[in-house]
C-alpha cells in the first residue's frame, strides 16, 4: 500500500473527496446555467411566438457556448476613475457567494453505494446541522457583490442601481427569513436532510405529507410558501422585481460599467441563486426528494424511464431531420444515450443491480425534476410580468409580505404548540 | 500543533490584518470592507467555539443588515476620502498612545485572569441553539422583551431622523 | 362576637363625608345646584344613619361589657417604639359627640341648601362642609392623640376656608387667617403637650396611655406643683383655648362671623369649637391628676364666660352677640371641667350644640329674611312677619337664658352645682358663673327684643321681609325641639331620680361627681336652692332686658352716654386686638422686615445661594476650556477614562503580574 | 482545543485597535464603524468565556453566547438611530470630517 493511499484513506482523503465534488458541483452548475439561459430564451420566446435562438447549432443548442466564447474574447475594459480593488472584488463576491450557497444542499438521501478510500461519498458537500441558517448568511452577504459593483464603477446608473437593490435585498431578506420559520418550526430543525425527512410519507395514505399541504406537527405552509417564493426572486433581482437593472431606467442597473467577463460572473451568479432558490422551495415546501406518489405504488419508480426512453426516441427522430454532422450523428447519440439510460432503468424491473440503481435515483429524480419546475416558472413569470414600480415594491416588502408571513409565524407556532400539546 | 489551532491562528490574523486595515485605509469603503473581513472571521472563530448559532447570527445581522446600512449610508452619502486636518494631531500622539496603553493594559489583564479560566468546550451546536433559545425565552425573557421595544424605539428615532425636513 | 356590620367597619362614618367633598370639590363646578346637594347631604345623612347604627351596635353588645370599643384599622406612622395607627374608639363620649356632629351637621347641611340656594361657589361651599365633617368625625373618633390631631388640625383648615369663602371680601379672607394664626399658637402648645406625653409614658394611644397612669397610680400633684402632667396638661389646655376661644386666644372667634352663617352654626358654634372640650375632657384623667392643671381650667373657662357676656352687652351686630355668647358658653364648658364635672361640661357640650345652632340658624334666617342685614339697629318689629323663625328662635333663646323646662337650664344648672359643691375656695367662680347667667340672660333678650319687637327699623319700602323656605325653617323646628327637650335626660336628678345623662357617661368619667355628694337630703336642698336662684336671676335679666328695650326704648342710650368709659371699653372689646396688635403683631411684623428679610433673607440665604451659583460659574469659566467641542479630543478623554478605570479594577491582578519582573529587576 | 486566554488576547487586541480606530479616524462613519469593532471585540471575550464555563445546569455556560445576542440586537439599534444621525449631520454640515462637527461646546 503506497503512501497516497494511505493518505487517502486518512482524512486527507476526505478533503480530496471534497474537493473532487466541489469542482463535479461546479461543472455542472455552470453548464446548467449556460443552458439555462438558453432554456429561457427559448420558453420566452415561445411565449411571445417567436423562434428563439436556433441558428448556432440545431435548435440554437450550441448557442451558449458560443455566448460563452464571447465573454471570454471580448475586451475587458475598465471605465476610468473606478475604485480598481472595489471594482474587481465585486463581480468575485457575487459569484462565490452564489455558488458557496450550493454547497449545502443535499441533493439525494443516501450515499453513493460505493465508497472513496473508505469514505462515504454522500450527495451534498456539506450538511451542517444549521445548514438553513448558513444558506441565509451566505444570502445576506450577497448583497455586497452588486452594492459594491454599482458603488465602485463610479457612475451614476450603476450607484442608483446598487442602492436600489442593497435596500430591495435587505427589505426581502426579512419576509424570506420570517417566511422559512414556520417550515423550522414545523421540522423543529436547521438542517435540510431533517426538513426533507420531516416532510417523507403522506397524509390520508395518498397526499404526499410535504409542508405545503401538510398538516402533520403544525400548520400548511401555502402561504409561507408564496412569501418566500416572492421574497426570493425579489431577493435574485429576478423579474417582476429586477429593479435594479432596470433597462428602461438605469440602462442595466449596478453592472452596466462591466463587460466581458466580469459581466458572465454577475450573470452567473444570478442563475446560480435561481438554482439555489428553486432548490430551496422544493426541500423547504415541496418534500425535497421525497416522491409525489406514495412509497408503495412501485410502478411510479419507473417515472424516469418512462419520461427518459420517449424523449431520448424524440431526439432521434429530430435530429434526423437535419443534414449537418451534429444533426446526422450527435443528436442521434445523445438521444440514443438518453433513451439507453431509461431503458437500463426498466430493465430494473428483472435485473436486481439495476432495480437498486432505479431505486437509487428516485430522489435526485424527484428533486432536480421540482427545481426544474421553478425554473421554469421563474422564466414564466419573466415571460408574463411587468415590472414594479420602486415605491410598490418597497410596499410589497415592507407592509404586504413582512406581515404575512409573520402572521404565518404565529399561526404555526400556535398550531405546532397545539398539537404538541399533550 | 492541532487543526484547530492552526484554523485559530489564521482567523485571528485575518481579523487583526481587517481591523488594522480598518484603521489605515483612507476610504470609509475599505474601512467598512475590512470591518466586515474582521465580522466573517470572528463568526469562524465562533464557529471554533461551537457556537454556530452566534456564529450565523453574527454574519446575518452584523455582515447582512449592519454592514450593509453602513455602505448603503456610504454610498448614499458619497463620502470621499477623509482630509488631514491640524487636529489630527491630538489624536496621533494623545489618543494613539493612549489607545495602545489600553490594549496592552487588557491584554495583561486577559492573561492573568485568563490563566484560571480552563477550556472546555463542548461543540453541540444544535443542542446549544435550543438551549440558547431556551434561555432566551425562560431567564433572559423581560431583557428580550426590552430589546424589542428598544428595536421599535431605535426605527421610530431612525425615521424622525432621516425623514427629509418638511417643506413648509 | 355579635354582627356589628357598621362597629366593626367604623371608618365608613368619616369616610362618607370625605368622599362627598371629594366628588364636590372635583366634579361639583359644572353641576347644578340639584346635584351638588344631592351629594352633599346624601353623604352626611348617610354617615348619620351609620352612626345612629354603630351607635346602637355599640350600646347594645360593647357597653353593658363596661369595655369600650375600639379597633385598629391600619398602621400610619411606624417608627421605632412609635407607633400611630388609624384607629378609631367608640364610648360613651364619643357616642355623645358623633352624634351631635352628624346630626346637628346634617340639619345644617340641609338649611344651607336653601341658605346659600342664591351664593356664587356653592359646589365650593359643600365640599368644605362635607371636608370639615370628616375631620370633625376623625378628631372624636380618634383612638390616639396623633390621629385626634389630624382631625384637630383638619377642622382648623376646614374653618379657615370657610371662614374666608367670600374670600373677595378682604375682611373675610383676614378673619380667615387669624383664625387660622391664632389656632396656630394653641396647636403648638398642643403639640408640645402630645411630646410631653410621649416622652414620659412612650405612648400616645389614649387606652394604653391613661391605663398606664391608672395602673401605676400616678401620683396626683397638688395646688401649685408643677410636675409633668401639670405642665402637659396646661399645654393640651393651650390648643383648647385655642380651639375653643378662650382667653387669651379667643380673638379669631368674632371675627370668624365673616363665614356664611351656617358655617357660624356649624363650626364656630355648635362642633368646632366644642374641640377643645372634648380633649379636655377626653383627657380628664391627666386633668384629675393636675389641681393645678384644674383650676386654670376653672378659672379661665369662668373668666372667659363672664368676660365675654359683658362684651355681648353692647354689641349691634347680631351674629357677633351670638359669637361672644358662644365664647362665654364654652367658658362654662370648661368651668365644668375645671370643677371635674366632665360630664356636667359634654352635657352642657350638647345642649349648647343645639340651642347655639338653633340660635345661629334663625339669626341666619332674620339676615336672610331682611335681605342681609345683620346689624340690630336696623331691625325690630319682625315678630309677626317671620312667625316660625320667631317662634324657635324664642325657644331657643329662653334655652340659652336657662329657663326650665328647656335643655340649658338643666346643664347649666348641673355646671354651677358641681362648681358649688366643690371643695376648697371655687364658691368664687360659682358667683361669677352666676352673674354671667344673668348677663346671658339680658343680652340674649336684648338681642331678641332689638329684633323682634319695637318697630321696624329698617326702611320697608326697599326691604320686603319673607319667611324663610321650608329647607331652612324644618331644621330649625327639629333643632328647637331638641333644645326643648334636650336637658331632659338629666331632669330627674332634681326629683332625686338619678341623672340619666351622666349615668350614661359615668364608664368614661367615673361617678366622681356622684361620689362628692354628702348625704341625699342636704345635697336635694341645695340642687332645688340653687336651680331656683339661677333661674330667678335667669328672669331678672330677663326682665331687665324687657324694661331697657321694649318699655324704654331711649333708656339704653342715656345709660350708655352716662357712663361712657366703660361703654367705650365694651363696645371695643376691653381693647384686646389693639393691645395684640400693639404687643405682638407689630414687633413681629418690624422684625420680620428689618431682620428675617432685610438681613437674613437677603443677605444671608440670597447670599449664600448667589454665592455658590458665582462660584460655579467661575470654576466653569475656567474648566470649559477642556471643551473644544472637538468630538476627537472626547474620544480622547473617554479612552482616558477607560484606561483609569480598567487600571483601578485590575491593579492587584497586574501587581501580582508586575511584581515578579520588578523582583527581578531588583535582584 | 483552543486555549481561552488565546481569545482572550485576540480580543483584547481588537478591542485596542477599535480604540485606536476611534481616536485616529476622521470620518464619522468610520469612527462609527470602530464602535462596532469594539464590539465585537467584547462579543468574542464574551463567546469565549462562555465556552470555557463548566456546563451548570441552566445553562449558565451560554449565558456568554445570549448575551452576545443583546450586544448584536443593540448594536443593530444603535446602527439604525446613529446612521440616522450622520445623515442629518452630513446634511447640515455638507461634509463626514468629525472635525467640523464641533458644536458641542457651549
């Protein structure tokens, strides 16, 4: 046994292993950002009956990476008289903040079958028993990245535009935070995994038991819901409250002094907290990974094959359409993979190792199958809303939300002491 | 030399680097950056202690809504740099001497009443969280209740303040 | 224990009035008149009925015990081995008294309706009323000499509000602070007296008190021996003269006649002044230990009555006649109590509530009547106009004049009796007594032939006389019933029956007077003997009166011009307020100008607190320069402070740091 | 582990820098900002403390953490009402430099 194995399996091969998952969450979060982007301009554009993106690459697909090329090659100017320290800090804070915040979402219920070096590989990067409270300290420093950004370009937009979203933010961070503590209440606990196994069964042996309609140990949280749904997009400066990038008003808000990529960093970072946000809903209201379907009703296992082997099948057929070599032979791959990889998955129905895996998958299935949901709805409401006014925004915040979900605090509270109540 | 030390030793230089940085800048921006650095490494330090639940506070509060109000006033205010003035001078060598007294007067204190301290830290953190929030609601109720009233004293006084006089 | 729901709650009697006065004095200033009454008298009539009660109770359960009752309601004042609590007593005396108190105050409050029905500040004028109702009940209720002064003083301030209610008068509000001085002086003899007390026996609760000086049998001090109780006792009898207008301090009592009538009535004749019998009596055992203490008493209460009826002669004004009779009545009180006859002195105490009242109200009435005019002269030939005002008035003054059947001649009778009877050199004073009898007697006539008969002196063309309404005529109907048969109670002494009255009060007094009688026979021969001479000198008076003002009306004027010194002298009273303020006022008035305020005021207090302000002020001058009003250099300072502070609480500590170095340095 | 005089020192250390701070910065915000260091300073002795207390029951071992809770609360507060205040003064006085603040005197 040579040393690097052995300092594997000492808890230095804990911090690989770590690492290995940060840089595998990276990737992948990027890559959905990218696609992201590409997803809401599609549906938008579907929206207001238009083709969208479609001429890089069949459909547009390849269009955020050539988006992606352009950032990297355009020239990254600097306007003149910016706080330089100031003015590069920001993009980078705002990007680490959004992502660092990824890093304590679970994203599955139980451990990779295998281990590293003796390692359990678990599916979240960290799960500390205040995993909630740690998210909202991660929000709340983020609203340095884009005060800073708009302080330091030394411009009149981009200031405007910075104090309009450091007030917008910590005016919603207070509704957003009241707004999750029923769900604390109701889970008696900081930590997600306990929030999501709280939230595991059903009620009425077919409604799934999660806190939006759950009245198990307190009280539904429809409204707590709304709150934090509305507070968090306020919160990610999404439409309908996108103020601080208001074209129309302040050209584009705190990074209008940014190009290239620094510009990509605010970007990502905003699709990067949509993410977590989405996310956040589905643990904290949606039953996380737990099954919309009661356990015993085997047959919806085979949800994901059954949504996978269609569409991989669909794939195909579209790219035959095309002439060029992607169309001729990618799409077919991918979709040929795609339908491979559902068929595996009925396959598990005969050949036990594969029915584990099929088991194995229900939870990331049902989890990254509701944040898509929020996504999409995110691009939804971008797609329909108008835009607020700042003053009724600041109304929304301070005199509709705060007390409703305060309100929700007490009710629940009452209702958890009720039913505590011996 | 443990982890933990080694984790203590860089979480207090960074909060001693954030403080005299603090201290040197020129811009209240910086200041108020480095300030925050110091708040984020002592919430660490806090961390350390298995104090989570002071820890986030500690970041939410002082780095999310603290913080923040100061740069937002900051920026509100568009402050530039701060100029020499002749009274500078007291305060270098009046106050500066002064201030350095103090710190070495505590630090002697520390130390000597610090050595009949032992340290024994239990890291529960969330048993500590319940506790605190036990306490808080059971010895430390009426101080709870004041600080609340004293939070509504402190908007009520923060918006007569800041409102813009009336223009009569 | 029997259910004695109002005893065992005694402090509902004050209470009532106060809150009448309360709710008056706060809310009475919008009210009509309706209402105001309503209050006013459904408080002192209720407080009536609860004494009527408590006394029933009393009579029933506590007396036959041959115990008092009495009950500690709350502590007041604790400190140390002193201890005033806010108990109230009831016995015999205090029976006595409560009852005249709410009930001949009730009556009043009831006239006063209808009197002061047309008065500015009526709302005003009843909640004083009802104020000095509920001191007046806390003074006899009293268990304790510190809470008797309570009600003491309470019924001075009660006075001098209403002796100044027409206080835009600039007389009036004078006559209201004299009075208010002069009851000062009594009070401070009446306070050193209660030290006096306490020092000696460690108490001033009137059962533990006198138990003390019975169980331990004090020794009785003779003629001319100035031994402590003499001395604590002459000073009690200080604040009675006070109260109770006695020479010296009788001055403020006249003048006192600027208060609406009733007030008159109430206070400053029928309870008021009664005060300082009753504490005279109330303490009659540190009296009865006191010859000395006894004969002052005598002689200035027989001083004062004769002294006073000569002024009576000659006055013109009809309340003031009635106030100097007041005077020299209260002299007989204290006569009796001189002579040791207590008892004789409350009966005489309450007859004279009546029949003063009685007096006050219907003179009141006339005033009321012939559109306030108060001086005789310009009186007379009301007879027929007022019948009923009259007619009581009459009674009342045949009361006074201590003709029997009525009340005042057997008190009277009773007083100069006990006077006569006692021992060793008091036949003096009994002659005296006597003699004012007979002055009573005129002037009460006088008083009544200037106004009732003769003709009319008054111009009757602006002046249209009218009976007074039935809120005023009804008490004073009940009132001369009372004073018709309010002696009666006493009456069978003389048919050798025993006397009820002093029977009812022998717990509280003892049967000393009874015991002084020698042997039944004699002592029948000499009550008959000297009822029939007082009576024959009542008539002689009487008939005197009759001849100098109904025969010859000129008479009186020649008389007076032949002897014109003394007219003189009467008319001005012998000249006291001029001496008083001679003697006293004015010293005072030039030292407190030219010392108190030229000197120590000014230059002294003024001086001092100048002075200290200057001082400060140049200190500040030179501090302030600390101040820049830089905020940096405060920072400074501050930082200075907190090093000073953390080096003081942490010294030993650094010491114990510090010292191994420096023994290393020294090594 | 940690030992306590170690943060006991850290803390004294950035409690005399804040008191450096406070005397040798110009601007009003900064000088604000020191408080809050001082502050801070004080909330580590506090955790600190409270961590090297033996856990009694009552947990008197986190009363140290509770209490740095009210030092935040308050602090929050005082942030609320003092920025308030700059603000007016900033407005009046159209400038941060403490030095031209100098009305205090009589």
């Amino acid at each position: 046994m040579n040393s690097v194995t052995t300092f594997l399996t000492q808890d230095g091969g804990f911090w690989v292993l770590t690492f290995i998952k940060i840089a595998l969450l990276l990737f992948i979060v990027l890559t959905v950002n990218a696609y992201l982007t590409w997803f809401e301009r599609k549906v938008v554009a579907l929206m207001q009956s238009r083709v969208g993106p479609h001429r890089v690459g069949p459909h547009g697909l390849l269009q955020p990476a050539a988006d992606g090329l352009k950032f990297l090659f355009k020239e990254d100017a600097m306007p003149g008289g910016v706080d330089k320290f100031v003015y590069l800090l920001a993009p980078f804070l705002a990007l680490t903040l959004a992502l660092a915040s990824l890093a304590v979402i679970p994203f599955g219920p139980n451990p990779l079958p295998f281990k590293f070096f003796g390692h359990q590989v678990d599916l979240f990067i960290s799960n500390p028993d205040i995993g909630l409270l740690v998210l909202f300290s991660i929000t709340a420093l983020g609203v340095y990245g884009i005060a800073l950004a708009g302080w330091a370009s030394n411009s009149k937009y981009p200031l405007l535009g910075g104090l309009r979203s450091s007030a917008q933010m910590v005016s919603y961070e207070l509704s957003m935070t009241m707004s999750v503590v029923g769900v604390l209440l109701m889970a008696n606990s900081f930590s997600l995994t306990d929030i999501i196994q709280k939230q595991s069964g059903t009620i009425a042996g077919i409604l799934p038991a999660w806190n939006i309609i759950s009245f198990r140990g307190g009280f539904f949280q429809i409204v707590g819901f709304l709150c934090f749904f509305i507070s968090a997009i306020a919160e990610t400066n999404r439409v309908p409250f996108d103020l601080p990038e208001a074209e129309s008003e302040l050209v584009a808000g705190f990074h209008t002094e940014y190009s290239s990529f620094k510009f990509a960093m605010f970007f990502i970072a905003e699709y990067t907290s949509m993410i977590t946000v989405s996310s956040l809903c589905a643990i904290l209201f949606f039953g996380g990974w737990n099954s919309l379907f009661p356990a015993t009703w085997t047959v919806t296992h085979y949800l994901p094959s059954a949504i996978l082997i269609p569409f991989g099948l669909w794939v195909i057929a579209d790219g035959l359409k095309y002439e060029t070599v992607f169309g001729k032979l990618i799409l077919p791959g991918l979709g040929a993979a795609i339908a491979g990889i559902g068929a595996l998955l009925l396959a598990g129905i005969w050949i036990a190792p594969l029915h584990d895996v099929n088991e194995y998958i229900q939870g990331p299935f049902w989890l990254l199958g509701k944040i898509f949901f929020f996504l999409f709805f995110y691009v939804w409401a971008r797609g329909t809303l108008p835009r607020f006014r700042y003053d009724q925004l600041m109304n929304i915040g301070w005199k509709l939300l705060l007390p409703v979900s305060i309100a929700n605090v007490i009710v629940t509270a009452a209702f958890v002491l009720f039913r505590s109540a011996p | 030399m443990s982890p933990e030390l080694i984790v203590f030793f860089l979480l207090a230089a960074l909060s001693v680097i954030g403080a005299l940085s603090l201290i040197l800048q020129k811009h209240p921006i910086h200041s108020a950056l480095s300030l925050i650095v110091v708040m984020v490494s002592l919430a660490g330090l806090y961390l350390l202690m298995g104090a989570e639940f002071v820890a986030a506070v500690q970041i939410i509060v002082y780095g999310g809504a603290i913080m923040v109000l100061f740069v937002f006033v900051i920026m509100l205010l568009n402050a530039g740099k701060e100029e020499h003035t002749d009274f500078s001078k007291l305060a270098k060598f009046g106050g500066l001497p002064l201030a350095l007294a103090l710190t070495g007067l505590l630090a002697a204190a520390m130390i000597h009443n610090g050595a009949s301290v032992s340290n024994n830290a239990t890291p529960d953190a969330l048993a500590s969280t319940t506790k605190i929030s036990m306490l808080l609601f059971s010895t430390f109720v009426y101080p709870f209740e004041l600080t609340s009233f004293l939070i509504l004293v402190a908007i009520m006084g923060a918006l007569v303040l800041a409102q813009r006089e009336k223009k009569a | 224990m029997p259910n004695q729901p109002i005893l065992d709650h005694l402090w509902i009697i004050p209470l009532l009035p106060l809150l009448g006065a309360a709710v008056n004095g706060f809310f009475g200033l919008k009210w009509p008149n309706k209402i105001v009454n309503t209050v006013a008298l459904s408080s002192t009539g209720l407080s009536f009925a609860c004494a009527l009660e408590a006394v029933r109770e009393f009579v029933t359960y506590v007396a036959p015990s041959g115990q008092i009752f009495r009950k500690e309601f709350f502590d007041w004042i604790v400190a140390g081995n002193f201890r005033a609590g806010f108990d109230l007593q009831m016995d015999q005396l205090t029976v006595v008294m409560v009852l005249v108190v709410t009930g001949v105050g009730f009556l009043i409050h009831i006239y006063s309706t209808g009197y002061m029905a047309h008065e500015g500040g009526y709302y005003r004028f009843f909640a004083y009323l009802n104020l000095f109702m509920f001191f007046m009940l806390i003074l006899v209720l009293a268990a304790n000499y510190v809470l008797l002064f309570v009600g003491w003083e309470g019924v001075g301030l009660a006075s001098y509000l209403l002796i100044g209610f027409y206080f835009l008068r600039k007389s009036a509000s004078d006559a209201g602070k004299k009075a208010f001085i002069v009851n000062r002086i009594g009070d401070f003899g009446f306070m050193l007296g209660m030290f006096l007390l306490f020092r000696t026996f460690h108490t001033l609760d009137f059962h533990d008190l006198f138990d003390q000086i019975t169980k331990q049998n004090w020794p009785h001090e003779a003629w001319g021996a100035f031994g402590m109780m003499t001395i604590a006792c002459l000073l009690l009898f200080m604040g009675a003269c006070g109260k109770s207008a006695q020479l010296p301090l009788y001055v403020w009592l006249p003048d006192a006649m600027e208060g609406p009538t009733p007030v008159s009535a109430l206070i400053h004749a029928a309870t008021m002044v009664t005060a300082g019998v009753y504490v005279v009596a109330r303490s009659h055992i540190l009296f009865e230990h006191s010859e000395t203490a006894l004969v002052v008493v005598g002689t200035i209460g027989c001083a004062t009555a004769f002294f006073a009826a000569t002024i009576g002669l000659v006055q013109t004004d009809i309340k003031k006649v009635l106030a100097y009779s007041t005077v020299s009545q209260l002299g007989y009180m204290f006569l009796a109590c001189g002579v040791g006859a207590f008892g004789a002195g409350i009966f005489h105490l309450m007859t004279h509530a009546f029949f003063k009242a009685l007096l006050f109200l219907a003179a009141g009435s006339v005033i009321h009547a012939i559109g306030g005019e108060q001086d005789m002269r310009h009186m007379g030939g009301l007879r027929k106009k007022i019948k009923y005002t009259f007619g009581t008035m009459f009674i009342a003054t045949l009361a006074i004049a201590g003709i029997p059947p009525l009340a005042a001649f057997f008190s009277k009778d009773s007083i100069l009796l006990q006077a006569f009877r006692r021992e060793g050199g008091w036949h003096p004073l009994y002659f005296i007594g006597l003699l004012t009898a007979l002055l009573t007697a005129f002037y009460m006539f006088r008083l009544v032939f200037l106004t009732f008969w003769g003709q009319p002196r008054y111009d009757e063309h602006h002046v249209h006389v009218h009976e007074s309404p039935w809120s005023m005529l009804g008490p004073l109907v009940v009132l001369a019933v009372l004073s018709v048969i309010g002696g009666w109670a006493a009456a069978p002494a003389l048919w050798g029956g025993k006397d009820y009255f002093s029977e009812f009060l022998a717990p509280v007094f003892g049967s000393g007077e009874a015991a002084a009688a020698v042997d039944e026979a004699a002592a029948h021969n000499l009550e008959w003997t000297l009822a029939v001479v007082a009576v024959v000198t009542a008539l002689i008076g009487i008939f005197v009166a009759y001849w100098l003002y109904v025969r010859q009306p000129k008479k009186p004027e020649d008389l007076a011009r032949s002897m014109q010194p003394a007219y003189k002298t009467l008319l001005n009273k012998y000249y006291v307020d001029e001496l008083y303020a001679a003697a006293i006022v004015r010293p005072l008035v030039w030292l407190s100008e030219n010392i108190l305020w030229k000197v120590v005021d000014v230059e002294a207090i003024d001086g001092t607190v100048n002075g200290i302000a200057h001082g400060a002020t140049a200190i500040g001058d030179t501090v302030r320069h600390t101040q820049s009003g830089n905020t940096r250099s405060y920072a400074v300072w501050v930082v200075v402070g907190a090093l000073a502070i953390i080096f003081i609480i942490f010294w030993p500590a650094l010491h114990a740091f510090v010292a191994p170095a420096q023994a290393a340095v020294t090594k | 582990m940690v030992p306590t005089q170690y943060y006991l020192i850290l803390s004294a250390i950035l409690f005399g820098l804040g008191a450096v701070a406070f005397v040798v910065k110009r601007n009003i915000i900064t000088i604000f900002m020191s408080i809050e260091l001082m502050l801070n300073a004080v909330n580590l002795a506090f955790v600190a403390f409270s961590q090297s207390m033996p856990d009694l029951p009552h947990g008197h071992k986190l009363d140290g953490q509770v209490f740095v809770l009210f030092v935040i609360v308050v602090a929050a507060a005082e942030a609320a009402v003092g920025l308030g205040i700059i603000i007016l003064t900033a407005r009046n006085r159209r400038s941060l430099n403490i030095e031209r603040v100098d009305l205090l005197k009589l």
